[in-house]
C-alpha cells in the first residue's frame, strides 16, 4: 500500500512529495489532471502574469535560485523554477499527469484512502494530501445576457493566446491582482479598453528591478548571500502584519502612504476620485504595481465604475443606459477559492461529504486536518491563506507536519489519527476571536470570504503557525492502532 496519494503538482503538491522523499519515504504518487507540473504558475499565463511575492521568498527555503532575473519573478520563470525542481529532487517518478482526482473514499476496515481518477485507475494509500491549491477554478460573473455575446471571452487564468487583441475593442470586467497585471500590456496594443471596476483597490508601489550579474553571482558562491536576502524580505513582509492585525497607527501610516501613491500617479482629481477605495487598507488584497495607474490614464483606455447591468450580442451594457460596443471580453474576477475541492467528492468516516460538511463552514484545524476525515491533510487549507507575507513558508510548514503525521502513522503502527471535534471548534474559536480584531473583518468583501462573510485568513504571524505546526501533537487526534482500524464494526463499538 502507498503511504499517500498527493493531489496537485504545484507548489504544495510538489512541496509534499519532496519533504516525504527527503524524510526517507518514497512509497508515494503525485496525482496532476494536467500534463505538467506548475499549478497557478501553469494555468496563469496572461500578458504581464507575475509574482507579487520578492522571488527570493516565493520560493522554497530547501531550493534556493541564485538565478532568479528579477526582485518579482514573471509567470515563464517561476513555471521553470517549478519544473527544474520537479527534476531535481527526483519526483519524476511519482508524477501522474492526465490524472485528475474525481472522489476520495475513506474505508475504515483498511484504514486507507482509494482515490480514483476520471480515467477509472484508483490508488490506494495510508493518507490523502490535497495539495491542489485554491487558483484553479476560475470564478465567471453571472451576468444577464454575458452566454449571447458574439465576440470572444475568456477568463484571465484561460487566456487564448490564439486571439489577437491587438487593435481590438476589450473590456476588462474586474480590478483584481492579475487585472492589474494584464491592464498595463493591454493597453499597448489594443484600439480601446474599457476597464469595469466594481470596487477600487488599494495600489502601492513594485520594488522592481532586474538583478545584476554581480547580485546573481553573489547569491551563487558567497555562503549566506541568499539566506540573507531571503531573511530580510521575509521579515519586511512579516512586518506588515502589524498594520492589518495589530497596530492601527500603523495601519493609519499605511493607508497615507498608499493614498500618496495614488496622488502622485493620478493627476486628474475625477480620475482619482474613482479609483480612491472606500474601505479600509488591506481589508481586500493590496495590490502592488508601478504601471497600473499611468495605464488607466492613456487615451484609449477609460475607467468604467458603473455597474453592469447586461452585456449583448456586442458590448457591455451599464447602469447609465451606456453600451459600449466592444470585440473581446476578458474576465479577470479570480477564483472560486471557497470551494476549491468542489471538483472532487471527499467522503470521510461515517459517509461524511467533505464538500457537504463545509457548506456551512469549512471547519478545520491549523488549515490541515478536518474531523471526520482520518489521515487526511490539507496544504492552503482554510484560514492558511495570508494578507502579508509568501503562501510559500506556510505550505512549508504544512508539507512537513503532514509529512510528521504520515511517518508516525508507519512507526507507530497506527490505523489513524482524526482530530478531535472538541479541539477543531476550539481552534475555529480562536481564530474568529482573533480575526475580530483584524482589519480583515473591517468591513468588505473578499476573494478570501466565506459567503457568509467568514474570513480564511491567518490571523497573525506566520512564525507562530510555523511554531504551531512544527510536530503533530497526537494529543489532539482521534488515535486508532491498525488492529483497531482494521476491526469489525462491532468491534470498534464495543472498543469505543
């Protein structure tokens, strides 16, 4: 039998492999629906698609590049990273691709997980880890009429390289992180872009810049170059936290130092007034660019903030009555991140549906383990997700504790382990009481939202989750020896 079934080669699906192989387990698949690693960083490939993370710490700390080009690495560089990776720490043969995850069963009498693919082919493992991520399933607007609209249409994260939209009338629905990204290129080229803004975000400035020669070098063959860059800018974003979390003065210098920014980029008071957000910093993503705000001010660019009532056949019709004849579409409204594993039917002990259990809340514990769901571990689980610093230190941590709990599931011998429901409602009461106090419940509403308005977010440092996931605490589990698990029925009752 397997010791685990990975879902996902991105990130954190790669991140587990690794950490499971260099712990001295290889008895493990990577199970990818696409034909190569990547993840985000494959699926994301529209023009100006880049990191917002400095790229010596949107990496992983055991691989190091002293050959990253530039401070924010662009989407081809980071795909190449991820692939060169793939190849070095020997997860080639693990790798399944054209294998897409439709249902995971757990069966209590063997104490494993069968996952089965579209394709019909199941694997059978001690553990399930879903490293599939939360930016895969696009989030298309439900507009009136948007399904008769003749032109082209595509989401940002499905770009069709095959459309030329260079001298073409586009619209841009949503600001979001990779719109800020792709308004810039567009507006090089196209004839007119129409640029539909629901809720103005808040832009600060890109530290930005090529790498020189000398730097590469350094980071290469100086001991410690790397580590103290990576520790620099690991600590400078850390710190932010402070302002969404802990400080409002902070939070209060922020804002100004943001609102300069749009002040000195944005000349025309009517135009800054609409792009001036009207919640509270950080609440939703801060977005960073240097080419954002001179973009929206070109002559064949223009800022559309009322609110769209249809699209037709030809254009984009908005609450003023005005229709804007336009060639293309191009949605750039994010993901479904809430419901992320939608796509695959989890069912746990008892019959309990993964999907079902979360729809009144995606209860969890530390954003990996779910009860009633044995030997199962999340990577960029719920309430993982951060507003500050690189998602890479977190899958980290949790790569390692699900990595922890599967190596002493095999020297324990142990059938199981399934935390408990009185500490994952004590861990959910932590985090609202802390998220209370955030800037993150201020107020609006978030990609990282809940629809009922329950933020996803870590609450705090990230050093004290990592501090938190360090090593499986079984005192929090539901622990089962194999003989147990592998009991009759009647037997794990009268056992109980």
């Amino acid at each position: 039998m397997l010791s685990a079934v990975i879902i996902g080669a991105g990130f954190s699906g790669l991140a587990a492999g690794i950490t499971l192989k260099r712990a001295g387990d290889d008895q493990f698949v990577i199970l990818e629906k696409a034909a190569s690693v990547g993840g985000t960083w494959r699926e994301n490939t529209y023009p100006g698609a880049a990191c917002d993370i400095p790229s010596h710490l949107y990496s992983y700390s055991f691989a190091p590049s002293p050959s990253w080009t530039r401070a924010y690495s662009k989407q081809a560089e980071i795909l190449a990273y991820l692939e060169k990776c793939a190849t070095d720490f020997g997860m080639r043969p693990h790798l399944k691709f054209g294998a897409e995850a439709v249902s995971a069963r757990w069966d209590e009498a063997a104490a494993a997980w069968t996952v089965t693919t579209r394709a019909g082919v199941a694997y059978t493992a001690r553990a399930l880890v879903l490293g599939n991520g939360a930016l895969h399933l696009p989030s298309l607007p439900d507009i009136p009429g948007i399904e008769t609209f003749q032109g082209k249409r595509f989401h940002s994260a499905r770009w069709d390289h095959s459309y030329d939209l260079a001298g073409k009338r586009v619209a841009v629905i949503g600001t979001g992180a990779s719109s800020i990204q792709l308004v810039p290129e567009l507006a090089k080229t196209v004839d007119r872009l129409y640029v539909h803004q629901r809720t103005a975000p808040w832009v600060v400035p890109k530290q930005d810049r090529v790498m020189t020669d000398r730097e590469r070098w350094a980071f290469e063959h100086v001991p410690g170059a790397h580590w103290l860059r990576r520790s620099a800018l690991y600590w400078l974003l850390e710190s932010r936290v402070l302002a969404f979390a802990y400080s409002q003065k902070i939070h209060e210098l922020g804002e100004k130092m943001a609102r300069k920014h749009l002040d000195h980029q944005v000349r025309d008071p009517a135009l800054r007034a609409k792009l001036r957000p009207n919640y509270k910093l950080g609440c939703k993503r801060v977005l960073i660019s240097n080419d954002y705000y001179p973009a929206l001010q070109k002559p064949n660019v223009e800022v559309v903030t009322e609110g769209i009532t249809e699209v037709t056949a030809h254009g984009v019709r908005t609450s003023d009555g005005v229709l804007r004849e336009v060639d293309a579409i191009v949605c750039g409204t994010g993901f479904r991140v809430v419901d992320y594993l939608s796509a695959i039917q989890i069912t746990g002990r008892d019959e309990l549906d993964l999907n079902e259990a979360w729809r009144a809340s995606p209860r969890n514990y530390l954003g990996i383990s779910v009860s009633g769901f044995p030997n199962m571990f999340l990577l960029m689980g719920p309430n993982t997700g951060l507003g500050h610093n690189s998602m890479i230190f977190m899958i980290e941590a949790q790569a390692r504790y699900a990595a922890d709990a599967i190596a002493q599931l095999r020297t324990r011998d142990l059938g199981s382990i399934d935390v408990r429901p009185g500490v994952e409602m004590q861990f959910g009461a932590e985090l609202r009481q802390r998220l209370a106090k955030t800037v993150w419940t201020s107020g609006c509403n978030a990609w990282y939202q809940t629809p009922d308005g329950e933020v996803l977010l870590w609450p705090g440092f990230t050093f004290e989750y990592w501090r938190r996931t360090r090593h499986v605490d079984l005192a929090a589990y539901d622990v089962r020896p194999a003989v147990a698990a592998q009991a009759s029925p009647a037997a794990r009752r009268v056992a109980s």
